[in-house]
C-alpha cells in the first residue's frame, strides 16, 4: 500500500508537470566527498513543509544529515534505497545537507511532503524512476495520466491513440490475427470507459500476450509507447 501512495503521488507530480507550470520545488547539489556524496537539497517553497522522501538508484547509507531551517528525524533504518524523513518541520526556503556512501549513488526521487501528500514539483529523473517499477506500477502510472487526459482533453487522448495504432500497424496486425478482432476495437471501450485499475489490468494482460516481463524489456521491444507516455507527458 505505502509502495502504491509513492506512485500514485509521482502520478499526479508528473503529470502536474506536464499540463501546468508547476512550481519547482528542490533544487540539488551533490559533490563527492572521498567515498561519500554529500548533497545540499534546497526547498525553493515559499511554505514549510513536513517531510521529505528519497529515493536512490542503488543501495546507500546514509552517514550524515544536517538541516537548516528545522528538523525532519530519518525515520526509515539508514541503510536503503528509499528513505523517509518527518516529525518535524523545515521552514520555507530551508536546506537538508545529507550525506551518503557509496558516492556512485545517486537520488533518483526528490519530493518534499505537507501533512500526507507530496507539494511542489519533485527532483525525477525518469529514466532510473521507470526502471524501478514493476509492469502493473508503469501500468497504473499510465493509467492515471489516461484517465486524466481523458477529463482535461479527450481529444488530444483520441489522438494519442490513433498515433498509437499507427505507428504499430504493422506488429500490431499479428497479434489482432490472435484476437481476431481490430486491437482498437478492444482497447478504446477500455480506455474510454474504464477507471484506473481497469485499464492497468487490460495493460498488463497486453503486455503478457507480447511476452513482455519488465519495463526495461517494454521500453525497448517492438511495440512504440511514444505517442502514449508523450500523452500522459512520461
């Protein structure tokens, strides 16, 4: 459940992103210190916040951590690849000095936290994000960015579909052999109508039937998501 509100809350982030300009909200700096990196994480909110969560590319330990302008105690154990800290309050325009080891390691994931929900635009870096996902996680990432552009913009969804089919035609004519029947005859009702956890479904039975196991695998196969993550603004 606390894996799903992580990705639920990047969703709205990035989506946010992709419609409006969002204010961005932390600024990062790192710098090699020997065998650990030391990081000056900078809120650029004009409002406190109350927590702040991490996430890394690889496993760390975190050595060291120093805030100016409050305290947010770390209250995941300090060896990990995600990291939580609150209970306290960092006052806006407020800095979090931390310090890691290995120093190869890098955050992939930035985003500060008022009471329960992430605020501000997040420190992402996409491609390291997307590869930390599981396929029913990208799915659902998808799914709510579809939804979404279905209440703001039906016709930009309608587009990104046809460009979709289009630029599968060719691949997708195998698999439509199978389902006999058009793959968008069976796919549109589904996006159109369906919540979330609906087309998350439809997706990961999608992806199964093109042998698919992991988002790295999706990413680089045959089938081109382009029109759809440039959709949902991934």
């Amino acid at each position: 459940m606390r894996r799903r509100m992580r990705i639920l809350g990047v969703v709205a982030m990035v989506f946010s992103i992709g419609l409006c300009a969002a204010a961005q909200a932390v600024n990062l700096d790192v710098y090699a210190a020997g065998d650990k990196a030391v990081a000056l994480i900078h809120s650029t909110l004009d409002t406190p916040v109350t927590g702040l969560h991490i996430e890394f590319d690889r496993e760390v330990t975190v050595s060291n951590k120093v805030e100016i302008g409050g305290f947010l105690p770390l209250l995941s154990p300090s060896t990990g690849t995600a990291f939580d800290f609150a209970g306290g309050a960092l006052s806006e325009y407020g800095t979090v000095i931390l310090e890691w080891e290995p120093a190869e390691a890098g955050p992939y994931l930035i985003q500060w936290i008022s009471g329960a929900a992430p605020v501000g635009e997040p420190y992402i870096v996409l491609e390291a994000y997307m590869a930390s996902l599981s396929l029913p996680e990208f799915g659902l990432l998808l799914a709510e960015g579809i939804v979404a552009a279905r209440e703001q913009d039906p016709l930009a969804l309608q587009a990104a579909f046809d460009q979709f089919f289009a630029a599968n035609a060719l691949y997708f004519a195998g698999l439509e052999a199978s389902l006999g029947m058009p793959l968008a005859d069976s796919l549109m009702p589904v996006i159109i109508s369906s919540p979330a956890e609906g087309i998350v479904n439809f997706f990961v039975t999608l992806v199964g039937m093109l042998g698919v196991d992991s988002v790295g695998s999706l990413m680089q196969g045959d089938v081109n998501f382009m029109p759809l993550l440039a959709l949902v603004q991934i």
